[in-house]
C-alpha cells in the first residue's frame, strides 16, 4: 500500500518535478509543484505573480508568506489533503514548521541526490512547453521535433532560471536556505535518500520500491 502524503526534496534540477509527475499519475495524488503555480501566475500576470517574478528571474526564493499562503489555500480542500506530493514546498525551515502548524504530516520525504556537475547538465538542457508546461532535456529526453511540444505542439523555450547566473543563485539558495530540511526530516524518521544520478526509468523505480 503506497504512502500518500509525500515530498520531494532535492537541489534545482535534481528530476523532482519529473517524478512528482510520474507518481502523481500512476498513484491518483495531487502534484502540488509551487515553481509551476508561481509560473502560472507570472505568465497571467496576477499580483501573486508581479510579486514573485523578481525573485524568481534571478534564482532567488520568494518570500516564506507569500508561498505558504498559496500551500495554505490548496491543500485546505480536504480532497488534495488527504493525498499529494509535494514539490518544491516546503524550502525553508520556516516553511516546514508551517506546514506542520497547518496539521499536515508527511508520511515521506524523498530526497533526490544528486551532483552538481549533473545540476548544472540538466538545467542548461532542459526546455520546457510555453503553454502546457511539459518539460524536456535536448539530451536525455528531446522532443519528437525541435522546439516544439509532443503534448500540445506548442513552442519549447529555456526557463529564464535556467540561464548561469541564476542557476549560480539557486544553488547558494538551496545550499543555504533547503539543504537543511533534510535534518529536519532525518530527525522526524521521514527522510529517504533517492540516487537521482541514474535514468528517470530507474530513478522511478527506486521510489516505487520504497514506497511498496
Ligand atoms: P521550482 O520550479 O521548484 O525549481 P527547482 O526546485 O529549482 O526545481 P526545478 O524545477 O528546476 O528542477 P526539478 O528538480 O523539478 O527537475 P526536473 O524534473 O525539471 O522553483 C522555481 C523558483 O520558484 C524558485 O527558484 C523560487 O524562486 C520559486 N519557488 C518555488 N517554490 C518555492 C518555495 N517553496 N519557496 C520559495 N520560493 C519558491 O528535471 C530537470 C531536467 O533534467 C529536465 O530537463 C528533465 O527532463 C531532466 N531529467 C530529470 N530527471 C532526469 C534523469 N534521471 N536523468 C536525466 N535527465 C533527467
């Protein structure tokens, strides 16, 4: 029987978003990614997003109350709560202790381990769908046709967080401010290291097996 309250934690890059996506289907469960919901509000231009667009552009995190409002908001719908994967939430101490205060426990915390070599591989070669959001890597996951979407045909794009510099800032980020959730979850008993050097295919299939 599958656990349902997960997340995923792991620095930029490290293939959470391409799990949460592969679990979230073969499971039933919420994928509840803040990057693609604060994405979504960027390109929509709504004031959350004129908010978060600054910090994002160059690598930054957005403010703790500004993210935790928007996870308040989704998993206050008893449907989601009673079954999802966090993604990318929570990235701060301070946003953990508030998930905790909001009456969530996890049941697992994957923790995608990976090097920066391999970091900064899959970043500057991922492209992802303007319009659907479905993501690519020129190498280890090219579309059917350059550029363009197999999804919905629409055109493939570099994430503006995906240039050097910003990828420089996400890791100092994560380095500084995420790393240290994985002794917050070590100590809870929550904590379970996923080798993410190897191939999606196998990457998945550690974490079935874990989750079995
Ligand atoms: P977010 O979108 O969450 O970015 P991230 O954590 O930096 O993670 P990524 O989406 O870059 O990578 P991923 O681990 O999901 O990798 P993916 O599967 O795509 O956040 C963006 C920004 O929003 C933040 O910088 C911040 O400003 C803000 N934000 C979001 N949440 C926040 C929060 N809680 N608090 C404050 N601010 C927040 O894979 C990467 C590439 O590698 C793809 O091309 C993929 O095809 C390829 N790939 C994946 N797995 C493999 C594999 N096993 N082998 C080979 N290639 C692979």
């Amino acid at each position: 029987m599958i656990k349902k309250k997960l997340m995923m934690l792991g620095p930029p890059g490290a293939g959470k978003g391409t799990q949460a996506k592969l679990l979230s289907k073969e499971h039933d469960l919420a994928h509840i990614s803040t990057g693609d919901m604060l994405r979504r509000a960027k390109e929509q231009g709504t004031e959350l997003g004129k908010k978060a667009a600054s910090y994002m552009n160059e690598g930054e995190l957005v403010p703790d109350e500004v993210v935790i409002g928007i996870v308040r908001e989704t998993l206050s719908d008893p449907e989601i709560a009673e079954g999802f994967i966090l993604d990318g939430f929570p990235r701060t101490v301070e946003q953990a202790e508030a998930l905790e205060r909001m009456g969530i426990e996890l049941d697992t915390v994957l923790n995608v381990v990976v090097d920066e070599p391999t970091i900064i591989e899959r970043l500057s070669g991922r492209r992802s769908c303007t319009s659907c959001g479905e993501t690519y890597h020129i190498q280890y996951n090219p579309p059917q046709r350059e550029g363009v979407c197999d999804v919905c045909g629409e055109e493939l794009v570099q994430r503006a967080d995906d240039q050097p510099d910003a990828i420089r800032t996400r890791l100092e980020e994560y380095h500084a401010k995420t790393a240290p959730l994985i002794a917050f979850y070590r100590d809870r008993d929550k904590l379970i290291d996923i080798d993410g050097e190897q191939s999606p295919e196998e990457v998945e299939e550690q974490i079935q097996g874990v989750l079995r």
